[in-house]
C-alpha cells in the first residue's frame, strides 16, 4: 500500500529551482519512497552514503570530477548523505558549478547532516522534516471508515510504513525497527559514549513519564548516572528523532513551572516497544499517556507539514493545576486538554483564565479530528 505523502506537493514545487532539497527524518520512515515518486520518471543518479564506495569517490570530489560523475543526469539523489565526509561543500560545488543539475539528499541524522550543510548550503537548501505516517495522511488514504475501526490499533503500533501494511506483525516489525535502526543510529552518533548501555533504561525511563514533567536528576538517580550525562544521552534521543521536547509555558505567575520540560516519542509503536507492551487498549492503564502522545506528536507533524511556526508548550503550577497543551501563533494563545473519555469533565483552572487570554478546548476520542485539522478546532 502506497500511502501519498503531504510532502509530495511542496516538495514537487521545489524540483527545477537549483536549490538542493533536503529531507530528514528517522530510518524507515519513507524518506527513500518519497523521494524516488517524485525523481520517477526523470533523469537521475542514484547514490546511497551507507555504500562505501559512494562514501570514497564524494569524499574531497572537486568540481571537474563532479561534472564527469554527474554527466547528463538532471538530478541525483544522495540517500543517507550523512555519511559522507565533506559532504556539504560537494553539494555547495553542485549547486553553484552544475547548473544543468538539481541535487536531492535524504539524512537520518538531523544533527550530522545540518553540522554538514548548514554554512556551506546557506541560501542553497530548501530543508524538509519526514516523519512517520500522520494520521491526516493516512486517513486520507484508507478512508474514513478504515481509519477509524484502526485508530486503537495506531495508538498501540504506531505509523511507521511497515508497521501499517503488515497487519498481524506490528510487534515483530517494531521490535526489529527500535532494535536495528533505532539503537544503530543512536550508537552511530555516540560513538564517544563511555556508557551506551545507558541509553535504553533513560529511554525506558522517558517512556513511562509521558504527560509528565521530567527530572534529568530523578532519572539519573533512577539509571545509576549523573545528571550531566543524562541530559547529554536524552539530546541525542532528540537529535536521533527518537523523541522531542515540549516546554513549559510561564509568564506572570511565581508558582507556574518555568524550567520543567515533557518528553514525547515521535511515533507511539516505538514507545510501546521500548516499554515492551502491546497490550489491547481495554487492558491498559496507560491509555491518557498513549492518547497524549499521539494527539502531541500528530500536531507536531500537522503544523511542519503546513510550514506553520508555532509556539508550544504545557502549562502547570507548582499546585498541579495543569493544562496538557498550549500552541501560541501571531500573538493568539490556544489551550488543549486531552481526554480519551469523550464523557470526562474538565474545567480550565480558574487562575489560568485570570491571567491569560486564551481560547480553550477539551480534545477527546469524540473530537480529534478536529484538533489535527489546521483550519479550525472548532
């Protein structure tokens, strides 16, 4: 099953403006697929940077080598670009010496891959972020009816590709996903780690605190570490898009919390997997944190995807008066509460009313679609 991407589109408007197009995004999440549609049909040079062959001919190419590599091709597509040393000024003599081609580059390391072209592609790139399948995007293409008999089964597997067109093998597809790919490219970019088996009790440790603030000296205390090192293994989960962080929204009050932040995982298949329970959501006592991370990261993929720049953040006392989330744009301040049970009450706390002009919504199992629909949440 071929799911069409919301890329697609911008990104087709994008071919024949001589800037390079840069994806990036977690392994397996369709980076190649995407871009290979769009590339179908044209004149293209194909070249992976896991190969090493590829890795020793870019590496320190100058520019007549370029031409000759290059030769007719309209476009060539560098998959895991990363790889390669130098890798940005090969595609700075590309794109300012090689007119007669557009170069196309895909990264699974948003971190080594922005390091690489961010000064030498100044005002060459256009940079695009691929995630797992959204919900929007997937609904569009199974239908609304299908859609919505699978909606428990997405927030227990996830959106990865292969997760949703191998019904029946979603435990076995993710554990080999947050095994192979996951750890792989965690350890990759942490070479220098002095305790990579660390990682996976932080990550375990983040996975049960979702929808609560985290303290790096909790889990440090909790993983046998000291706080510097979580906080330099939790950035790499970030850089690794594994999760994202949500901050803490203050400004007048002296009780709010200022500094605390919320951690999500960027796909909900692989947070069941880390914690290594794919039970049935009727057996579950985790079902707010699993709703709550579905409904934050599907946002995150909505306002990307939209090229909207928008605040987030959640908001909460030192009194645990709390709202789950908050998104700022243009000066207007919205607020979401989350709720499974489209029957659970919920009343904004009065003391966030007093001093905020916000609207203010409770998103449930009911209403969601409209909280993941740009136009309105309403």
């Amino acid at each position: 099953m071929f799911i069409q991407r919301k890329l697609y589109q911008e990104l087709q408007r994008r071919l024949g403006t001589n800037k390079a197009l840069i994806v990036i995004g977690p392994r397996q999440v369709g980076k190649t697929t995407l871009l290979s549609a769009l590339l179908k049909g044209k004149s293209v040079l194909l070249l992976n940077g896991d190969d090493p062959t590829v890795r020793n001919i870019l590496t320190g190419i100058n520019t007549e080598e370029l031409k000759q590599l290059i030769g007719a091709y309209e476009f060539i597509f560098i998959d895991e670009a990363q790889r390669i040393d130098g890798i940005g000024l090969t595609l700075k003599l590309i794109t300012d010496q090689i007119k007669t081609c557009q170069v196309l580059v895909s990264g699974s390391s948003a971190f080594e891959l922005r390091n690489a072209t961010h000064e030498p592609l100044t005002g060459r790139k256009w940079e695009y972020q691929l995630f797992t399948i959204s919900w929007t995007e997937f609904e569009a293409n199974v239908g609304f009816l299908q859609a919505e008999q699978q909606l428990e089964l997405r927030l227990i597997y996830g959106f990865y590709p292969e997760v949703i067109t191998q019904l029946g093998q979603e435990r076995e597809v993710l554990l080999q996903l947050s095994e192979s790919y996951l750890y792989k490219d965690l350890f990759h970019i942490g070479a220098k780690l002095k305790r990579p088996e660390l990682l996976p009790k932080i990550l375990q440790a983040l996975a049960y605190q979702i929808g609560n603030e985290v303290s790096h000296n909790e889990i440090a205390q909790l993983v046998g570490a000291d706080n510097e090192t979580v906080t330099t293994y939790i950035d790499l989960l970030i850089k690794s898009f594994v999760i994202f962080p949500l901050d803490s929204f203050s400004r007048n009050l002296r009780n709010e919390i200022k500094t605390k932040k919320k951690y999500y995982f960027y796909d909900n298949g692989i947070r069941n997997a880390v914690i290594g329970n794919f039970s049935p959501i009727a057996n579950r006592n985790d079902i707010g944190a699993l709703w709550e991370n579905f409904l934050v990261s599907e946002k995150k993929k909505e306002n990307h995807y939209n090229m909207l720049h928008v605040n987030t953040y959640f908001w909460r006392t030192t009194g645990q008066q709390e709202i789950d989330y908050l998104e700022e744009m243009d000066g207007e301040l919205k607020a979401f509460e989350f709720k499974w049970n489209p029957n659970a009450k919920w009343r904004v706390p009065k003391v966030f009313l007093n001093t905020y002009s916000a609207e203010t919504f409770k998103i449930d199992r009911s209403n969601f679609r409209s909280f993941l629909t740009i136009q309105t949440h309403e």
